[in-house]
C-alpha cells in the first residue's frame, strides 16, 4: 500500500444534527461529528449506542431521518453514487465466500471494482502477500481461522484503494493475537493516507489506534478529544484501596463518599476498591482530601495495606462521561447502603 495525499479541502466527515428512529427507538438523537482527513478516527460505545448506524447513514447506505451530512464533500442524499466510489466499508462480520479460496474471493472482488483480469491478480497478489496471507491463498476461506477472515475481509476493502475506510468493530470476537495484528493493518492503512473510521466497544483499541475519539451514548455524542484529553476532562484521578479486611468494604465506602467526590468502582476482589473523582482541584488540593479520607479511615478502624492514586484510564474516563462500562458491569451499588 503506497502512501498517498488525502487530498481535498473538505473533511472527510461533515455530519449535523443526525437523527435516525426505529419505530418509538431513536438510535441516533442529534449527532454532530467532523472528522479531519488523513487520522484514524475512533468511534467509541457500548452495543447499540449508535455506531453502526452512524456509519450506515455515512456509508449511504441508510438514509437520516433529520439533519445533514457530507462525505468527503459530498451529500450523503444527493451525491450517495460520488460518496461510494471514495468508501470503503468493512463491518462486524466478514463478507466472503467461504466456498472459494481466499485468491479467488480477491479476484472476483477486482473483477467487479473494474479491474483487468490481469491488473486483479496482481492486486490480489499484493494483498495476500501486505496482510501475511500468501501461504493460505489457495486454501477455502471455510478453513480459515477468525483472525485470518478480518485480515482478508479487510484486504477485500482495499481492492480499489478508499478514500475513507469505514471499519465497524473489526476485531469483535477476535483472541489477542489476531486483534494485535488487525491493529497493524488499521495502522499501515492510515500511513499510506486513508482516513479511518474505527468503530470499537474495545476501549484499549481507541486508546492504541485513534488519533481523536467520539464518545457515543444512546445516540448522543457525550464527548470529544484525545485519549489523553478524555482521560484528564472527568476528574483528578483515580484513588486505588487495599484493604486488610474484606467486611469493612462496605464501611470504607460510607467514608471515603463522605470525604471524596467520585464514583466508587468494585471488582470481585473483596479487598480493593477504587474511586474515579470527579472533582478536578490543584495536586495539593487532592493530597489534602485523601489524606483526610485515610485519616477517618483510621479513627474508624479500617485498615489500608495498599493506597495508590493515579491517572484514569480510559475505562474509567468512559464509565465518568456515560455512566457505565463500554463492557461488562463491575460496579455494586448495592454494597454503599449494606
């Protein structure tokens, strides 16, 4: 894949007011999103935020019930034909036929983007041999492994070389291997000059990939930056615990939401905890108020073996803006009455 220049003065994505229903369910409510050429772009929430119905209206493939966009300067309702000639889109679940063999799919897939049959096997050859497939090529596409599939059905997107490559959740279901080196692709696509948009629920792959991230919530756009500019907007840090005795958690938490502004978070360990504050006071501030907190930890006869306090992490900035987990649930309000 050889470098080459975005072009253009338009963004690669223009999109206001985006409203999209389904029946009494408004999957989207209002999206405002602009996205520069030339980065990769992270589309980040958890299922059925409104992702993939973002990049279907974008993709011209559903039409917005309200609002605007525009597609490397093009209007998604008049200029759907000019927008699909610059796009790609590759999505949850690979498109190819498993009958053939991975070669074949590529060919024909060439073949059908306009391609001599000659310029297609030289196509199909580069891809095979940029995305480590060459040795499978001539086996079934039924045998290969999951991480084989988003390879090639990635690979199937770059046949003609897009503009914008929309990428919906590509590594969904994937082992961490096979994640890890669809993370080099996504990479190496955006250096030869294609503007990615990365739709993830994997928070770690926004923080390795995206340049900027879009937070999306029950059709909303709840924030907007850098990894490092979501991190640092939801608060001070966070404060990490670890008890002596798992039974004075639940006391712990009476007294450190008496002292702290924050959101308490528990995992299955009965000894820790950590609190994500939401206040954002100076460093000597936040030194006082945690010395504070342990000090009435210790007139109340809990006791701490470990105390940590330290940046959020990209969780935590996501629990902070939407409320909860991009993945599964790991707080127990329950235990701060108990």
């Amino acid at each position: 894949m050889s470098k080459k220049s975005s072009g253009g003065d338009h963004p690669a994505v223009e999109a206001h007011g985006l409203v999209k229903a389904y029946g009494e369910n408004r999957a989207l409510d209002g999206i405002d999103l602009t996205i520069p050429r030339g980065q990769v772009f992270g589309f980040l929430g958890p299922n059925g935020a409104g992702k993939t119905t973002t990049i279907r209206i974008l993709a011209t493939l559903t039409r917005p019930d309200g609002g605007t966009a525009r597609v490397l300067g093009h209007d998604v309702l008049t200029d759907a034909d000019a927008i699909r000639a610059r796009v790609a889109v590759t999505g949850q679940f690979a498109s190819l036929d498993e009958d053939l063999t991975g070669y074949e799919n590529l060919l024909i897939l060439s073949r059908l983007h306009g391609l001599s049959r000659a310029a297609g096997r030289r196509r199909a050859d580069e891809l095979l041999a940029a995305f480590d497939l060459t040795r499978s090529a001539a086996r079934p596409v039924s045998g290969y492994s999951g991480g084989m599939r988003r390879r090639l059905d990635i690979g199937a997107s770059l046949i003609v070389t897009p503009d914008l490559l929309f990428l919906d959740e590509p590594t969904t279901g994937l082992d961490p291997r096979s994640r890890n080196q669809v993370w080099e692709l996504v990479r190496r696509i955006a250096a030869a000059g294609t503007t990615v948009l990365l739709t993830t629920q994997y928070l770690e792959e926004a923080d390795q990939l995206a340049e900027r991230i879009a937070v999306i919530d029950n059709g909303r756009i709840v924030a907007e930056g850098t990894s490092a500019q979501l991190k640092s907007r939801v608060g001070a840090g966070t404060l990490h615990l670890r008890l002596l005795d798992g039974e004075q958690r639940p006391q712990a938490l009476r007294i450190l939401a008496g002292v702290l502004e924050g959101t308490v978070q528990l995992g299955a360990d009965p000894l820790a905890l950590s609190m994500l504050l939401t206040t954002r006071p100076d460093a000597t501030d936040v030194g006082r108020l945690v010395g504070h907190a342990m000090t009435r930890l210790a007139d109340a006869g809990v006791g701490i073996s470990d105390l940590s306090l330290g940046q959020h992490s990209l969780d935590e900035a996501f629990l902070a803006l939407t409320g909860h987990r991009a993945g599964p649930a790991v707080i127990d309000h329950e235990e701060l009455s108990a």
